[in-house]
C-alpha cells in the first residue's frame, strides 16, 4: 500500500478521525509522512485545522457541506500528540452533563500538561495544568463531574442539578464515581453522594 493509504487505513481502524502526526508516526520517515499529508491535504482527502492537527473530512448529507469536527475531537487529539491526560472542566463540563444548555465558547479542560491555549474557528481550547494527583486520582466521568461542581459552587447545587447529572450515567457508574470521589474535597463528595438518593422517575 502507499503510505496515503497506509495513514487512511490506521485512523479508519483506530476509528479518528482527528489526527496529529503522533497517531501514525511508525508507519514510515518524518519526511515521507509529512510529504504524504501535503499531498493529501491538496487532493481534499484531509484538511488541516490548526498547526499540526488535521482531519479526515464527514459530509453533512442534510446540509449538503463538510460537518465540522467537534472540539473534544481537537483536544483529545492534542491531549494523545503532547501524552496529556484531559478533563472537560467549566462550563464546558456542565454543558457535557446536560446542566447547562449554553453552547461554551471556551472549552477548558484541565490537563497534566502545561498550560496551553489553541484558537479554531471562533473557538477557544484552553489547557489548565492540574497536578498528576488530581488528574490520574478519578476515572474520565468522576472527573467530569467533580469539576461541573466546582464551577457551580458549593451553594448552588440543587436537587434538579443532582437529578438532571444522575440522569447521565448507569447505576455502576454512579457507585464508581461514589467510590473515588472519597478522596476529593468533603462539599463534592456529599454531594456526589446525593446522586445514590436522588430518584430519577419523581
């Protein structure tokens, strides 16, 4: 196989679409891949989104254009080329629970990186360093939701918002986000155990 094919094949099969030279640097030289995406960018077989992450475009059928990639797409993309570990933090982490409806403009995440800040599109993708012990203490969804209720507060934690998180997860996801969240701060902890009480079907 060419090595166009070759790169096609490995993201299809990875299931990204996404992609940064990281994700297929063993397939051959620097060089020969860093040709191979040139040539493939002016053929429309990928675009480049911002400097060094690229994708394979997805027809919007409906809308008869190009869809445009999401921005968690983007960062985790940047999260494998740097080896980050990443969390959707803020406002952005609300929106990903359903709590809040306001699409962000600003996607924060909290990462073992250094702090980072990309641009695309009108979007913002902002990499706020957190220690390893915050980052690699809780699986992907107990930090998603330890961090929504830091940006809401201690005092602003209604029933609702406890129904509207339950909602999102199955019965052993919320006793596994119970069970690590032991060693975060006590307020989010009593109230990640309010997600055991809550009745979903009231």
């Amino acid at each position: 196989m060419s090595v166009e094919k070759d790169i096609l094949y490995r993201l299809n099969k990875q299931n990204i679409s996404v992609f940064t030279v990281n994700d297929i640097i063993d397939l051959t030289s620097y060089d020969n891949l860093r040709k191979s995406l040139e040539r493939m960018t002016k053929a429309g077989i990928i675009r480049r989104l911002i400097r060094g992450v690229y994708e394979i475009p997805k027809y919007n059928k409906t809308f008869n254009t190009i869809a445009a990639p999401s921005i968690d797409e983007i960062a985790k993309a940047l999260s494998r080329n740097f080896n980050w570990d990443i969390y959707p933090s803020g406002n952005y982490a609300l929106n990903i629970l359903g709590v809040s409806t306001q699409i962000p403009s600003k996607y924060i995440y909290i990462s073992s990186g250094p702090n980072r800040k990309y641009e695309y599109e009108g979007n913002t993708i902002i990499f706020k360093h957190a220690t390893l012990k915050e980052t690699n203490s809780f699986s992907y969804i107990t930090n998603i939701v330890i961090q929504a209720l830091k940006e809401l507060g201690k005092d602003n934690i209604t029933d609702e918002i406890i129904k509207i998180i339950r909602q999102k997860f199955s019965s052993d996801e919320i006793n596994l986000i119970c069970k690590e969240a032991k060693k975060t701060t006590i307020w989010i902890y009593q109230n990640i155990l309010r997600l055991k009480e809550v009745n979903v079907h009231e």
